[in-house]
C-alpha cells in the first residue's frame, strides 16, 4: 500500500533559530575542553515531569553519572506541570553559570510554539542547547477492547466502527496526539482523540476496554506489553526497535508518513557562557558513551545519543519544521 508522506514539509525554519547556529557550531568543536575542577555546589537538572514516569528515570540515571564526570553533586529537580512549561520558567530565572540544567521533552521546542498562541517563553532566545541526551519511538497499543493484534486488525475494525474508533494519549498537544491525526488521516477514519492524566491512567483504560487504542513512547508501555497485558501493533522508528524486535514500524506495514522518533535534550539558561555549555557537553558525550547507560536507557525503551550542542539544535529545527505544518493544518490549540 502507498501512501502520501504526511510529513514532507519545507517550512521556513523558527523564527530566532538562524540567530544561534555560529555560535552553536561553534559548541560543537569544544569537545577537547577539559571539565571544571571540582565543585562542591550542587548543580540541578529541572525536569518538568512527576518522579517516578520513564522521563524522571532518564533524568536520575543520567544525574548519577554526571556527579562523578562533573565531580560535583547534581540532583534532579522535579517541577510538574503545564507539561513542562514550569520547568522552563524555572530556568529562564536561572543564573546562566551552568548550576541549573534543564531535561526536557522536544514538545518545549518544536510544538509549543505552533499550539500556544501565547507561549511565555522563545525557545531559539531563552533556551541553550546543550546535548540530546536520547531518542524514542512512539507505539500504537491496543487493549482488551478490540482484541486486535495487528494493524491491519485495527484499521479493518476502525473502519467498520467509526464511531467508536478513538486514540487514547498522556496528554493532549504533544507528539502522540498528531501521531494520531495522522494515522486517522492516513487510514480514512476521523479518530478521536482522548486524554488521559498520564501514561498510567492510559494503560488502565486501555486494558479496561475503555479506549480502542493508545499512542504512547515506548518506554511506558514496554512493563504492560511484556506481561502480555497489552498489543503493540506498530513502532513510529525507521526501523524496528531491538527492544521489541517482534513489532513491526508503520513504514514496513506501508504507512511511510507515520514515522519519526520523539527526543530529549538538556538546555542551559540564556546568557550561559560557551566554555560552560562546551563542559556540560562534554560530560554529557562521556556518560552516554558508558555501556552501563546505554544499556540502561534501551531497557527504558530509549536509544542513546549525546552529540554536539548544534546536533540538538539541529533536531530542534527538523521538528519544529515536521510538526509546525501538521499542527497548524490541525487548527488544534491548547490555549
């Protein structure tokens, strides 16, 4: 089957983005600089996300190895709410001397701009890019209501039942909810989308019949699917993941427009110095380069990056470009 690539887009970049790349290619030669002597201050990692979800994992595992790399405390530093935004209006008042970090999701940067109308914050002004710390993908997931197991189970069940097709996802006006528009754009069914407070409450409804399918990173469906409670009917990556190597991509079933791998980066306050954003990235490169953490992060359902502060800028830029077009054809807002 063939279809339209959802996503070939050639949006002008985000306004502001241009303004930084000098200066972040520039980052990207640094990796020779040497870390700062120790330091017995803490530094914090904001993370706008509850304690306890795949992302606060990511957040601890990778403050863990940072101490010992950085030689210097760094705890993390949970601040939830508006799906992130309260995190980075905690860094925006941060002093910009690399004591404050931020982890966060690529929705801050990419789609936040085209759903807010009235976003308090310019991500090519007030955000530095440090390094992406990791890439996942997004998973179709179907519970006891259909008992599908296959995609083209749920698309021919779908169509017949229009009515009652929807898409459960953790919130909406992130990733999972376009994932969705398209995929009902892509098989001819008007999904309807339903938000849940979280990943959590999404595989109990899911399992409870309450929602015909779910949309998801992988990471926080991989327990439920690996106790069979579960079906993962296809995976948003280019290729399969070797996490669930058993699960088809969207691609190889014949959707090509339904792909594409979701990131998380750390950001640095405006203002930071170079020298300071060159260390942190420097850090960064040595505790994803661990095999440790690699290993770690596959079971979180994530795959390893930590490259250059421009390659994050970079991802920025892409995304912003896929998703700006989508969300406004959309006419979704979230304000």
């Amino acid at each position: 089957m063939s279809t339209p690539n959802t996503f070939s887009t050639h949006t002008p970049p985000h306004p502001g983005l241009r303004r930084r790349h000098a200066l972040l290619a520039a980052l990207g030669s640094m990796a020779a600089l040497p870390v700062r002597a120790q330091d017995s201050n803490p530094a914090r990692i904001l993370v706008g996300f509850p304690a306890g979800g795949a992302f606060d994992a990511v957040a601890r595992l990778l403050a863990n190895e940072l101490k010992t790399v950085l030689k210097r405390p760094v705890l993390v530093d949970n601040r939830p709410g508006a799906g992130g935004r309260l995190a980075v209006d905690l860094l925006r008042g941060a002093k910009p001397d690399g004591s404050v970090l931020m982890l966060g999701p690529d929705a801050l940067t990419a789609l936040y701009p085209f759903t807010y109308s009235k976003l308090n914050y310019d991500p090519a002004k007030d955000l530095v890019p440090v390094g992406t710390v990791s890439e996942f993908p997004f998973v179709l997931v179907a519970g006891s209501e259909p008992p599908v197991k296959t995609l083209t189970q749920y698309i021919a069940w779908a169509r017949a039942n229009p009515e009652r097709a929807q898409y459960g996802v953790p919130a909406r006006g992130a990733p999972h909810h376009f994932f969705g528009m398209a995929l009902g754009k892509t098989i001819g069914v008007k999904l309807e989308d339903v938000p849940y407070q979280g990943s959590a409450p999404l595989m109990l409804g899911l399992m409870g019949g309450q929602v015909s399918c779910g949309i998801d990173v992988l990471g926080s469906v991989l327990e439920q699917y690996k106790a069979g409670k579960v079906s993962l009917l296809a995976v948003s990556s280019p290729q399969r993941m070797p996490q669930v190597p058993e699960v088809p991509t969207f691609a190889e079933l014949g959707y090509p427009g339904i792909s594409g791998m979701g990131f998380n980066g750390l950001y640095a306050p405006a203002g930071t110095p170079a020298t300071v954003v060159g260390s942190w990235n420097q850090a960064l490169a040595q505790v994803m380069a661990q095999a440790a953490v690699r290993e770690r992060l596959m079971v979180l359902g994530a795959l390893p990056v930590g490259k250059s502060a421009d390659e994050l800028n970079q991802r920025g830029h892409e995304a912003a470009k896929r998703w700006g077009p989508v969300i406004k054809a959309s006419g979704f807002t979230a304000d």
